[in-house]
C-alpha cells in the first residue's frame, strides 16, 4: 500500500509539473483516477462575497469544495502546492461579459484583489458509474456531455442568478435507481440527479439541440436523466457582467490531492 501511495504521489508530481510548466494543455478527463477534479472560478474580491452566497444557496449546480484568500492563488486545503495561476492546462477570460480569450497561464492577468473558488465537477460521479457498469455514452463515443438551460429557478444571490443549467446522460430504466444511490454519496460533485424523464418538465424544448457540449441519442429503452451542472455558476457569472472573470476551459479542470470519496462541500442542504 505505501508503494502504491508513493507511485500515485509520483505520478500527480509529474502531472501537475508538466501543467505548470505548459507541456500539458489537454482536457483531464480520466487522469489521477480518484482524485478530486475542480470547476474554478476567479473573480475580483468586490464580487466575491454574493458569488459565494449565490453558491451557498445553490449547491446542487455550485458546491463549494475550497475558496481561496483575496490575492493569494494558492488553495491549501486542496494542495499544498497549487498555484492556480498556473495548475490549470487551459483558463478562459471574460470582460464584461463576454469572450475574450483562452490561455493556457493566467500570471500575465492575476491581481491583487483576485479571489479563486473551487467547485465540484460531474467527473467524480462519472467514474464511479462507470465503475458500477453504467455506461455512459458521450464518454465511449469521446462526446462532450450534453448540457442545457432549464426553468428551474435558482436562489439569488445579490446580482448573482437565473436558472439551473442541467448536464443530461440516457440511462436504461433499471439503471436509474442505482444511479441515483450512487451520485447521492457525492454531494461535492452535484449529488444525486435533479429530473429524470420528460425534459419539456424542466424547460428543455429539444434533447438534440443542447446549449453546450455535443448532442447524444436516447434510446428506445433509455430515459433521459438530467443532473446539476457546474456550467450554472459561470452562467451566472457571465450574466453579471464583471469586468474581469476567469474559468478553467472546458473540461480542463483543476486537479486536486483530495480523494474523490473523502471529499464534502464546504456547505450542503
């Protein structure tokens, strides 16, 4: 068990140096197996305070797993070692927002008064269903997860708000109770899902016309079955239009020294 440890430790060394260093800018989707993967929002200390309280009152979409100190990019209780400004293997800005740019160091753009807050990622309940022999589809077909705006209201929290947006995977029915057993016990990585069935209950008009990610098939014997989706906060940042926002890229997550199955938000319901 020690040689396994220190071979994991190894290998997360070498990852995380490789990052740092810009020799690695792909998507980290299956790498440090178990390890806790982070959506990441940085934001000016000014706005901080409602982002925060928009992901308290929301954790489904937006739970909390570390929050760093105004200026300081490091995240202690997630690593001893990590400097988000350069941990992540691809960062997007936005102005006001909108769209400015993907980068793969954001040195160049951190300030002073900047404020980094980590969030639970669909990565996490993902292995584990898969590990239970659930298949999901948009991983074998090499597919980004399908995801949509929904009418499901979420609470506000100061100019922070709007509605839920949900991730959907097609299930076979008899797979969905066990699903729903299994997500549950990740409530750092949204839970159990919010809907499963009709998607027109939730305010999604066409499962082939997703807002983002890559449209997949539901089978005849399947129901669609949607969950939370980290996509809720950066919505929500962008609707508020701050100056400055920066994000992890699409499925370029921070990757953690948290055991996935040890991890807890910092606050749930």
């Amino acid at each position: 068990m020690q040689d396994q440890d220190r071979n994991t430790n190894q290998a997360m060394a070498a990852l995380r140096a490789a990052i740092r260093a810009g020799d690695y800018s792909g998507h980290t989707a299956g790498l440090a197996p178990a390890k806790l993967q982070c959506n990441i929002a940085i934001l000016p200390a000014a706005f901080a305070l409602d982002f925060l309280r928009f992901c308290l009152r929301n954790p489904k979409p937006c739970p909390i797993v570390g929050v760093g100190e105004t200026g300081d990019p490091s995240l202690p209780t997630l690593g001893p070692d990590i400097d988000i400004r350069h941990d992540l293997p691809r960062y997007r800005l936005y102005r006001d927002g909108k769209f400015a740019e993907e980068v793969t160091d954001i040195a160049a753009h951190w300030q002073g008064d900047m404020v980094t807050v980590a969030l639970g990622c669909s990565f996490t309940f993902e292995r584990a269903l898969i590990a239970a022999g659930i298949p999901m589809r948009h991983v074998d077909q090499n597919l980004t997860v399908p995801m949509y705006r929904t009418g499901l209201p979420l609470e506000q929290g100061g100019m922070f708000g709007g509605t839920m947006v949900v991730s959907m995977r097609p299930l076979r029915g008899g797979d969905v109770p066990r699903a729903v057993e299994i997500c549950a016990r990740y409530p750092a990585a949204h839970g159990a899902p919010v809907h499963v069935g009709d998607p027109a209950a939730i305010g999604i008009a066409a499962l082939d016309q997703p807002d983002w990610g890559e449209a997949v098939a539901v089978k005849p014997d399947e129901v669609p079955v949607f969950w939370a989706c980290g996509v809720t906060s950066q919505n929500a940042l962008l609707s508020a239009g701050i100056p400055l926002v920066i994000t992890h890229a699409p499925g370029h997550m921070l990757i953690s020294d948290i055991d996935e199955d040890a991890a807890t938000p910092i606050w749930k319901p």
